[in-house]
C-alpha cells in the first residue's frame, strides 16, 4: 500500500492511443506514484485492462482507492473511466506539470503530430494537428525501422552517426519505405539515409509549428520524443533548445490524472475548455481536405482505419479554444 499522507485518495489517467496504453496514477497531492506503458498490436481492451492493474501494482494501491478516472487518447471511449478529454488538452496539461512554464508542445504519437500552444496557465492557447497521415508520425518511423531492420529504439543513434544529405523527396509513409528500399540498393549507408529522413521529418514538423507560432521553453511529449535524431533535428530547424522530459510517453495519461485530481477537488472549468478543443478538433477534421500529393489520395485508407496510412490534410488542422486566435 503506497504511504497514506493527510489525505489518502488517488485519481487514474489511461491514454489508449494507437499502439500504446499507458496509465498514470497520482495522489491527492499531485505526485505520480504509479505507471504503466504497455505495447498494443491494436486498439486493445486488454491492454488497457493490463496496462491499469500493472499501475495499480506499481503505485501500491488497488482500483478501490482511485476516486476518479480520466481518459485520453485515440481509444479513450474504450476505457472504463469517469470522463473523457481530448489528447490535446492532457498532453498539455501533462507537459506542464512535468515542465512547468512549457509555452509550447510537440507531440508525435504513433499516427499523428499535434503542435500545441500553452498559456501560462498551462492550458491550451491553440493547436494543430496531422492525423490523415503517417508522415512525420511514430507509423512513419516503425516503417523506417523495418525497412533499415533496425530495432525502434535504435533508429535514432543510427541517424545520429550519418550524414544527412541524401534527397528523400517522398514523406508518405508507404512511398517512403519504397524509397528507402530503392537508397538501400543503390548502395547508400543505412546511417545517412536514417539521418536524412530525420532531417526532412523535422522540416516537416516545422510546419506544423508555424501554424501554432514558435513558442519557448518546448517540451516533446508522446513516444517520438524518446527518438534524440528527431528531438535534434527539429531543435536544429526550430533553433530552439527542447526540454527532455524523463518519460515523454507518460505525458498525456499524467496530464489525464492531473485532470482527475483538479476536477475532483472541484475544477469544472477544464471540462468547458476541453469541449472546446474537441469541438475545434471535430470541426478540422470535417473541413480537412483529405489529399496526398505523393499518392494523390489513390491508396485511400485514413491513418486510423488501416495498416496503409496514406491520406494527408494538406492544410492541418488548427484549433482554438475559445478566446484564443484561429489561424
Ligand atoms: P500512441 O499514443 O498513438 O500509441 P505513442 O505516443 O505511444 O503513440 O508513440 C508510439 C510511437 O513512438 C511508436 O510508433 C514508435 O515509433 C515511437 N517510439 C516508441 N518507443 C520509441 C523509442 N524507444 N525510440 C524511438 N521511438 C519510439
């Protein structure tokens, strides 16, 4: 049993994002006691299930103590929880109390990239947002390691000791891997064709930046940010340091948690802001024009629904809450 303080309650944060479920356990005082990150195949009940009671273990409690559950992510209406919020508005709140002062945060998940603006309260200016496509995506990157046969983990010190001046002209996750494929039998070194792509995924994720308005101290949240190639490159084309977190793709289920705890000590102002990220959120993803200039929207499956991810917004998606600019 973890040790009971004055007030001994603890609130749940469960992330259940596309390859990942992650849980994040927090006391009444607003300390993270317990943890889990566990790798899904798919969107998965079970792991979910898995990822909580391992938390639970970690923090020494049992579900019990848990007054509030709060869920995130892509899967979060498949989670038993008390509330839903959006990623944008956890990954914010998680980034902020993990690096308090962040202004601005990058999170690049396994199938989409959200640039996201915080107030100095650490709530959500504005975002924006790629999720129609794998480019620049932590789906983007698996397919970079199986097409270099290169552990995940690795393909960011692989990228680290090459050069970064090949031409890589395809950011579509599908040409992509044709692409290193064809570098790969011209004989290129795997180190500088890891590097190169880096490079031009961080040129990429500027722009998603610019959309939002370049901002200091950065923080990186989602499992992407474990890639020090990428956290380089994009610091490289921010010019602009980015702040380390120890466990980035804890950062959304954190902030989820922290969401839980403040709502349970009678914060309903978050929910109000929350509703209206998501209805910005909902409102970009309906006027996105769905359309990949590598594959010319031929492949047509949207990252979500299949295990060809092709389609692109060509303008992303940006949102406000409200008050804030729309851009
Ligand atoms: P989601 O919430 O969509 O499940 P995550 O934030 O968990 O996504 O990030 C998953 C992605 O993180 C994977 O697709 C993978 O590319 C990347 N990733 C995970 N671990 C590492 C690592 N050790 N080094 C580099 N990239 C990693």
């Amino acid at each position: 049993m973890a040790e009971s303080g004055a007030a001994n309650w603890f609130v749940m944060g469960v992330d259940l994002g596309s390859t990942t479920a992650k849980v994040a356990i927090v006391d009444a005082a607003g300390a993270m006691v317990g943890s889990k990150i566990v790798q899904m195949g798919a969107v998965s009940r079970e792991a979910v299930r898995v990822a909580m009671e391992s938390a639970l273990e970690d923090a020494g409690i049992t579900q019990d103590d848990i007054v509030r559950t709060i869920s995130t992510g892509y899967g979060r209406k498949l989670v038993p929880s008390d509330k839903t919020f959006t990623e944008i508005t956890c990954h914010a709140r998680g980034a902020a109390a993990l690096f308090p002062g962040v202004r601005l945060v990058i999170d690049i998940g396994g199938q989409d990239s959200k640039a996201i603006a915080v107030d100095s309260d650490g709530l959500v200016d504005r975002f924006a947002m790629n999720d129609r496509c794998a480019s620049g995506t932590g789906r983007f990157f698996d397919v970079l390691s199986r097409a270099l046969e290169v552990p995940i983990g690795e393909v960011g010190d692989l990228a680290m000791a090459g050069s970064n001046e090949l031409e890589v002209s395809s950011m579509c996750a599908t040409f992509a891997e044709t692409e290193v494929i064809s570098l790969l039998a011209q004989g290129a070194e795997t180190a500088d064709i890891a590097a190169s792509v880096h490079k031009a995924v961080a040129a990429r994720t500027l722009g998603l930046v610019a959309q939002v308005g370049k901002a200091s101290p950065v923080v990186m949240t989602g499992g992407v940010a474990k890639n020090r190639a990428l956290v380089h490159f994009l610091s490289e084309a921010l010019r602009l340091p980015i702040e380390m977190l120890d466990e980035p793709q804890i950062a959304g289920a954190y902030g989820a948690a922290i969401i839980a705890r403040e709502e349970h000590l009678g914060n309903v102002a978050l929910a109000a802001a929350d509703d209206a990220t998501a209805t910005q959120f909902a409102a970009g993803l309906a006027d996105a024009v769905p359309h990949c200039a590598d594959c010319d929207g031929q492949l047509g499956l949207h990252a979500n629904h299949g295990p060809v991810p092709v389609t692109i917004a060509t303008r992303p998606m940006v949102g406000a809450r409200s008050g804030g600019r729309e851009l």
